[in-house]
C-alpha cells in the first residue's frame, strides 16, 4: 500500500470521514488514520445525536444552519445509507421560573441571528409532546431541529468515501506530525510513515498532543460523558428534547430506542481507567431526570450505559483553522460535545480548505491563534 | 488486529449472495447473515462496528446468543480465525433494568 | 454504600466454593446470585460426578451443591439471591439489583464466578419454539418437574449432550437421534454407551438441515457432512420430533470482567480474562473462577473457586503467602489431575487412537455410541473368570477412580495415576456386593456370573428408571447398541441407601448372550 496520499486525515470519526467523503467526491487521494481498531470510536459512537440549531454558540449557529439547510435533508440518498435523520423540532423544556429565564436569554441570542426559535407555554409543549409531564411550565421551540443516528452517519461516510476510493487505516496511533523544508509533510505512526500534502488533525482530545507534536496548543480538556438506551417502544414522539436544567437530552430512534444522554454532576472529577468507562451513580441520576418530564417511560427496560470523551475547547467552540507556522496542516478539534450536528458541514468545510477552494462559509471565528489572557 | 486493520476494499472478494442469507443471526434485532456478511463488504471488519452498523447484539440479550454467530460470519468473510476478532465491549446493565428501577437508589445508595 | 471483604458474584459451585474458603480465613463475604436458587448448575445434575474423593466423585451434583450451601451457611457466609449484579465498576464497586432497588457494594477483593452460556447454531429454522438448549432442557426437567418435549433430537455429542440425553430418556422422553457434525462421539464413551444401549442412534459427521413446522417444532431433517463439513447430497433423513436440543457448547459470561476493564483473550475455552494461577486478574483483588475463567466441569469450577477464595484471603492479609500455598498446592494437585487423560483441555481437537496404556480405542464408540462386540474384549477390566466377577467397560482415560475405592475386596486396581483403566486383581475374590457397579459414575460396570443355572448366566446391570423392574418380571435384554437380543427374566432387585438411587438389576439370560446382554426393558403386558 502507498504510503503517500494528497491529503491525510488524522482521525477515524465523524469529522474525519465526512471530510474523506467530501475529499474522494472532490477526486482527492485521502487516507484516514484512526487510533483504534473501530471507526467512529469516539464521540462519533457514542454522542446522543443531536442535529440541533437552537442553544448553540453564536459563531458555530452558522454552521449548523447551513447543514440543516443544505446537506442534512439529502444525507441518507446521498450516502445510501439511511443515517435515521428527523426534522421534528426541539423541545427545551423548562419546569421553574428560573427555567423559563435561562431559556428565553438562549432562545433571545438564536432569534436574533436569524434562527425559528421561539418561547411556548406547557400547553403548548404538550400539544407537540403529549408524554410530557404536567410539571413542564414552558419550553423554547426550534421546530428545524432533529437528529440523527450517529453511528449510522459515521459508518455511512466511512463506507461511501471507501467506495469512492478513500483508504483507511485503523489501529494506527499518529505519534507525531514531521515538518520537513517548513511544511507540515510527515504523519508518524508506531509503525509507518506517511507523507502527504496536508493533514488534517481530527483526533478529538488526542489532536492536542499531536498537534503539540508541531508546537501548537490548542486549549481543550477531556470530559467523560454518559448516554443510555432503552428497549425499543412503540412509535411515540420524534423530537428532540432538552432541559434549562441540563437533566438529560434525547430522542427516540427509527428502531424505537430512546436515546438519552446526561450527567450526575461529576464529570469534570470522574475517575477513568484510561477507556471512557461509565460511574456507577451517572446512569441512575439520568434515568430520575428524564422520569421527571416524561414519568410514562418509567417502565421502559435500559439495556445498555456508555461513555465517551468529549474535547472541550476553553470556550466551547472547535477550532477549524489552517495553521501559519505550520503550512499544511489544518486542525478540526475541540469540537465539545457538539460535533455530530455539525460534522457534514465541518467536512465540506475542511475538503474545500485542503483543496485550497474558499470556504462556502466564514470560519475566522474558528481560528487557532483566537485565544487570549482574559486581561 | 492488524489484519482487519488495512480497509482497502481490494482486499475481500466479490460479494456473492448465498442460499441462506436470509437466515436470522440476531433474533433480538432480526439481522440476517446475508446482511452481516453485506456489512463486511461495506467496510466493517470489526463486531464493534457491525454492531453499531446493524443492531446485531444491541438487543435485549445484549448479543449473549448471537455474538459467536456474527464472529464466525465475519471471520469467514474476512478469511480469518474467529479468534483474531475482538468480542465488542460489555456494557452495564448486564440484564435490561426499567427505568423505575435503575432510578431508584434507595437511601444507602452513596 | 456497603462494604464487604469479598464480594462473590454467582453462587454456583466455584461461587460457593470461594465464599466457603474465604469465610473459614475470617472474611466477611457476600455473594449474590441472579436466580431464585442457589447451587448454579449443580443442581441441574442429577448424575453421579467422576473424579476421585476429593473430587467429590460419585457424588450427585445436587448433593454437592446442597453440601455447599450448608457449608457457606455454617461459615457465616451471606447468600443474596434474586440479587442481579448489573455492573461492576472501578474501585470494585458493585451495583446490584435487590427487590427493584440498585444498591451499591464495595468489596476489597471481588471474584466474579458468574458461570457460563449456551452456545447456539443456525439451521433452517432454528428460531422455531421447540429449538431448545440443552441446558434449558435439564433446568425444565430437573430445577421444574416440566419434560420439555416428547421427541427429541439431541445436536450435540459432547458431555452435556450426552448426560441430558440420558435425563431426558430418564424423564420419559423419546430421544430419536443423537447428532453430531463432528466424525466422533466428543464426550466421555461410558457417558455414550448408557444412552447407545437404551436405543438411541447416533449420527456422527451430521448435522440438521432444518427445523420443520410453522408455529412450532414438528420434524427435523439432518444430513451427512464430509469431512470439510459439507452436505452430502442425497443423504437426508427426516424424524418426527417436537423438541431439538441444542448441546454445542458453552460460553463463558465474562461480561462483568470485560466491564471492569480486564484485559481478556480468546482462547478455545472462551473468551476469558487473563488470570494468574490463582485466578487473579489484571486488576489486583479481582479474580475470576469457574467456567467463566474457561469451561470446564463443576469439578474443576469448585476447586479454581476454593483456591481463588484462598488468594482473595491472601490478597487481604488473612492469610501469609506461605499459608496460601501450603493451602494450594494440595488443590492444585487435584486441579490437575482432573485435567489429565484422554479429555484433558491439551488434548482438545488432537486425534487419539490408544489409550495411555497403548489398547486401540474402541472405532465403534466414537462412531456409534457404543463399544464393538469384538472391541470389547481388549481392554483390562473385561475379564472371564468362574463364578460371579465385575465386567468394567471402561475403555478411555478419564479421571475418576471410585470403583478402586469402593471395592471392600480390593478386586479392582487403578493405582495413583488416577485416569489409568480399571483392572482386575486375579487373585481377590469378587463377593458380588454391587458397590462398584453403583458407584460407577459411568455405569459401565457389571456383574456377571457364567454358571448362575445351567444354560443361564446372571447379569447385574445399573438402573436409574422408573418404574423400577420387580423380581420376576420378564422381558428382554438388550445388547449395548440398544437392540433386543434375547428373552430375559429378573431375579433380583437390590436398592440400598449407599447406592445412592443406582438400582442393580440381576437378569437371568441365556449364556451365550451373557457377554453382549448389557439392558433390559420389561415385556409389554399386551404382547403376552
């Protein structure tokens, strides 16, 4: 196998196998390094799958809009692969006063960028999810939201850029980026050594190390989060839900799952064994959350918990951005647990940046060198 | 692993459909050996990403009958020992929990 | 949260075992169990256990597991039941599920001893209601009092295919075929031989070909495979079944290891984790026992338990390292002796064709189910002498030496290697007691005296059926293939407390029938 492609993508999930797909449709050679044995390993496994609009930053509201509007809806013919998109709305639900506050100043922020997002009574709630309970006074309302089936997203880029040509390599662990002459050239594995036009660094929390590898920083930590899925259920709403508490987020899939995610408080603290392994209180704590908004689930059988790390970037917004001091290399990291809604426009993006082209859409907001001391 | 690691396609053979690909691997999920075998194809060469690819052993047995089924399909189709495949991670709760009962910790829960 | 010094997952025989050990060193010990009984599969077994004393042999293994559960008693150990260990997590906490509450446990040590499942196969088919395994079969039978079927096809040649044919004939049950894809029987041959000489057939190198019916099993169609395991046109053979059990091997539920983070392997036993001798895993206080750690028989599940209780006491300082292996070294002298002989875990997959002794193994066994009347005369225990004296038709190598034990006249010698055959002693008399044909866990002992009447010669033959022959019944003596040979009359029933429920039946046979007379079944009342 050569060991030379156009462009190098560091990184098996979402972020790196959209690109790949949007790179071998552009007729590129790519080859995709992933650390472990799987695709998709990483949050693109594991995230609650969320294609949401509203609550998000402002910078990466764009983002998301463009995917909602241009490449969402057509994903599953365009992958023949059935990715389980929903454009159902998302429900933020609020149960206090203080609530229906945190709601209106993030559903403020979204209106104003141009984003259908509004305030509704619990009646109203109701009316679009008659499961909830009586307890929710209100909610913010984006009826563009949905979601999606990640692993189903993930995998169908993977297995349609590998159709167009796109290779991959799993199990390799990228130990360093080598510049050669100035430009980022070498990608260095335990075993191989690849050369390349340009790399693209999509490994998660791993892209800082390996970024530091070339002497960039990029200012994220590593959070362990948890998701839970029950048995399948008859058909009975499909949005998405949240909370102004943060309790739980999720959906029910095409299969009839439920798909929550959620936290018990002690994620920045959470012991691991170096897997992203689940605490023995996280999945008790969502399951008392979502039985607050939706007691009818109460009887629903959880067949399985899991975990994953996020890379959460000090302000909680990727960096997408070609490096200065290291041409050649574009870093696509620190995505912070809401990367998948996002992934298929980042893919365009990323393609149209290793190809050199102008990006559909303005990412300086995105750069490297954007962080600064508060004073 | 690392035969499985290289997912250049040019590595397997044409895929063929066999007489009992209709044949039900995984009866909680309802997965058929031929689409099994139809995922190899499609690039996944591990039973983690079978699994998240199809659904076989998500169910409620929590792949307990059909794991060693889809380890021997995919180690044939990838002409490997059912051996050199990594069975997919285990995950709590080893049996379905409701929801009510997950939830409820009780006093001396911490 | 509550904590323990050992936690136990799995009260089944190495579970038990472990907690045993353990709260004899002082260690206060939990286990929990799923089910609503304790005992894991010993109670399952209502076979006489091989192996020597320490061993447990010719033991029942529900007997064992009620000694067990006395003994966990006595020692103060704590037995949850209906308790499902859901997770277990990092610093060896446990969540349980008690009475629909998730309670959280810590233990110092932990030894999951979670036991294992039952592999499936796919046929055409296979989904049908009546496609059981064989082990749900055996907890139908004998944890339920439910016979599972009226007719079945038993898939599956090895141990437990083997044992829950002989229950299920025991319940009443018509067991029509025997199959195996496999060219040879793949259990021990006496385990064989008792089911070959009731009747049923076997059908090596086949496997099934599909499960008839629409609701439900109503017939089964098998076929020959060659020997790269390919159908062999035009030899199919249809039966009339209800039932098809499964018996195609177990696997280890080793999900709670893999959870906790072992580091695990695929071996031919499983997939396990990586233990050290005493069942300890990559994670220090950890340990594994019993056919989650491999598959092997509850005899070697119970000892991996007791050693695996010791070194979790080692491991919390209620024992020295000394003391652990002085305890140890006599149970692992016993752990290895059960793997020794023909059917020891090396030897898996390996063609053997002599004893350790150097006979040919019988070619009739592996393929029929029974020794060849011109096999049988080959192997040591098979002797013809005047008067009454003990037939042992033992002809593999296996671990177990009960018959040595029980003889009062010492007529029959194994000596220490414990998997050697049985022989006879020339010089001792035979008082014809019977002890050893039931103490024989293979029931492959018999008495025979050649001058009983002139003309007859008496057979004394194990029985484990109900209801039991009385003196004088008449009726005819089947051959070990299961075929009827001759007319056959009973003289005499003994039933004794130390047979532990084997009855011996004496049949009086014509002579020339006395070497290949080997059952009996009473003459229908109607056909007289």
């Amino acid at each position: 196998m050569s060991h030379y492609a156009d462009v190098i993508v560091i990184g098996g999930g979402i972020i790196g196998n959209s690109t790949a797909y949007y790179l071998a449709k552009k007729g590129c050679s790519v080859l995709v390094l992933e650390k472990s044995d799987h695709m998709g390993n990483g949050g693109s496994g594991r995230n609650g799958g969320g294609v949401r609009q509203s609550g998000r930053d402002k910078r990466e509201l764009p983002l998301a809009m463009y995917g909602v509007k241009n490449l969402w809806p057509a994903l599953s013919d365009e992958l023949e692969t059935d990715v389980e998109y929903y454009q159902e709305g998302n429900l933020r639900l609020g149960k206090t006063d203080e609530h229906i506050k945190i709601l209106e100043c993030l559903t403020n922020d979204a209106a104003s960028l141009g984003l259908d997002v509004r305030m509704i009574e619990g009646i109203q709630a109701k009316e679009i999810c008659p499961y909830l309970s009586e307890e929710v006074i209100g909610a913010s309302w984006c009826p563009t939201d949905g979601h999606a089936n990640p692993m189903l997203a993930t995998l169908g880029y993977y297995r349609k850029a590998r159709q167009l040509g796109a290779r991959f390599v799993t199990g390799e662990e990228v130990i360093e980026i080598k510049k050669i002459k100035g430009k980022a050239r070498q990608v260095v594995t335990s075993e191989n050594c690849y050369e390349t036009e340009t790399i693209i660094l999509a490994a998660g929390y791993d892209s800082r190390k390996i970024a530091a590898t070339v002497g960039i920083n990029v200012p994220m930590l590593q959070s362990l989060l948890e998701v839970l899925v029950t048995e399948a259920q008859p058909p009975m709403f499909y949005q998405m839900l949240g909370t102004a508490a943060a309790d739980f987020y999720g959906h029910q899939s095409t299969h009839g799952s439920f798909v929550f995610g959620g936290s018990s408080g002690f994620e920045g603290v959470n012991k691991n064994n170096g897997t992203p392994v689940t605490n023995s209180i996280t999945a008790s704590c969502i399951c008392r959350g979502i039985m607050k908004y939706l007691p009818c689930l109460g009887d629903a059988k959880i067949v399985r918990t899991w975990a994953g790390w996020i890379d959460d970037c000090v302000d909680h917004v990727p960096v997408i951005s070609r490096v200065e001091e290291v041409p050649g290399l574009i870093l696509a990291c620190g995505f912070s647990g809401h990367g998948f809604g996002i992934s298929p426009t980042v893919g365009t993006l990323l393609s149209q940046m290793a190809v050199g082209e102008e990006t559909v859409l303005d990412i300086t907001d995105f750069r490297y060198d954007r962080f600064k001391a508060k004073i | 692993m690392s035969n499985v690691n290289n997912r250049f396609k040019k590595d397997l053979d044409k895929f063929i459909t066999e007489f009992d690909d209709d044949l039900i691997i995984c009866r909680c999920e309802e997965v058929t050996k031929g689409e099994i075998r139809r995922a190899v194809h499609d690039g996944m060469y591990t039973l983690t990403e079978i699994r998240r690819y199809l659904r076989s052993g998500m169910g409620l047995c929590q792949g307990q009958t059909c794991q060693i089924l889809v380890k021997g399909i995919v180690a044939k189709e990838l002409g490997i020992s059912p051996m050199d495949l990594e069975p997919v991670i285990s995950r709590s709760p080893t049996r379905p929990i409701e929801m009510k009962v997950l939830g409820n910790e009780g006093k001396e829960a911490l | 949260m509550t904590r323990y010094d050992l936690i136990i997952v799995g009260a089944g025989p190495a579970g038990l075992s472990a907690a045993i050990e353990a709260a004899k060193q002082g260690l206060k010990v939990i286990v929990f169990d799923e089910n609503a009984k304790p005992g894991g599969q010993l109670f399952k077994q209502i076979h006489k256990f091989f192996g020597s004393k320490e061993h447990k042999a010719k033991i029942r293994g529900f007997k064992i597991g009620e000694e067990l559960l006395k003994e966990a008693n006595d020692f103060g150990v704590e037995v949850v039941l209906n308790a499902i260990v859901i997770g277990l997590y990092l610093d060896k906490e446990v969540t349980v599920n008690i009475n629909d509450e998730i309670r959280h446990y810590k233990g110092d040590a932990v030894i999951v001893a979670t036991g294992a499942s039952e592999n499936m196969v796919t046929f055409d088919g296979w989904t049908l209601p009546g496609v059981i395994g064989a082990g749900a079969a055996q907890t139908m039978m004998n944890l339920h009092s439910v016979r599972p079927g009226n007719k079945v096809l038993m898939l599956g040649s090895g141990n437990v295919g083997l044992v829950v044919s002989f229950q299920l004939l025991q319940a009443g049950c018509e067991v029509v075929a025997l199959v195996d894809a496999a060219p040879k029987v793949g259990g021990y041959g006496v385990h064989a031989a008792k089911v070959a000489r009731c009747g049923v057939s076997f059908y090596l190198s086949h496997t099934i070909i599909k499960a008839e019916g629409e609701e439900c099993v109503k017939g089964v169609t098998i076929g020959e495979v060659d020997s790269r395991w390919r159908l062999v046109p035009g030899t199919e053979k249809h039966f009339e079944v209800d039932t098809i059990c499964l018996a195609v091997g177990l696997s280890p539920m080793s999900q709670l290891l893999k959870m906790a983070g072992c580091e695990m392997k695929n071996t031919p036993a499983g997939y396990v984790p990586k233990c050290d001798e005493t069942g300890e895993t990559n994670i220090p206080g950890l340990f594994a026992a019993g056919d989650v750690s491999g598959i092997e028989e509850a005899s070697s599940a119970m000892i991996e338990g007791r050693i695996a209780g010791l070194a979790a006491a080692e491991n919390l300082g209620f024992l020295d390292k000394e003391e652990l292996s002085e305890k140890i070294y006599e149970l692992k002298k016993a752990l290895l002796s059960l793997r020794e002989g023909m059917f020891a875990p090396g030897n898996r997959g390996k063609a053997i064709e002599k004893t350790e002794e150097g006979i040919d193994l019988s070619i009739n066994l592996l393929k029929k189910g029974y020794v060849g009347e011109t096999e049988i005369e080959r192997f040591p225990g098979v002797t013809r002498k005047k008067g009454v004296h003990p037939v042992i038709e033992c002809t593999q190598n296996i671990p177990c030496n009960p018959c040595q034990d029980v003889c009062p006249k010492k007529c029959i010698k194994i000596g220490d290697k414990i998997t050697s055959l049985p022989t006879l002693d020339e010089t001792k008399e035979c008082s014809g007691c019977g002890m050893c044909v039931a103490a024989c866990s293979g029931q492959a002992i018999f008495l025979m005296n050649e001058e009983f009447e002139p003309g007859f010669a008496a057979i004394t033959l194990p029985y484990e059926f109900l209801p039991l022959p009385s003196k004088g019944d008449k009726g005819m003596a089947l051959d070990r293939s299961g075929k009827e040979i001759c007319e056959a009359e009973i003289i005499d029933v003994k039933t004794k407390q130390v047979f532990d429920h084997t009855h011996l039946l004496t049949m009086k046979v014509p002579v020339n029938m006395a070497g290949k007379s080997r059952f009996f079944v009473v003459r229908r009342q109607e056909n007289e």
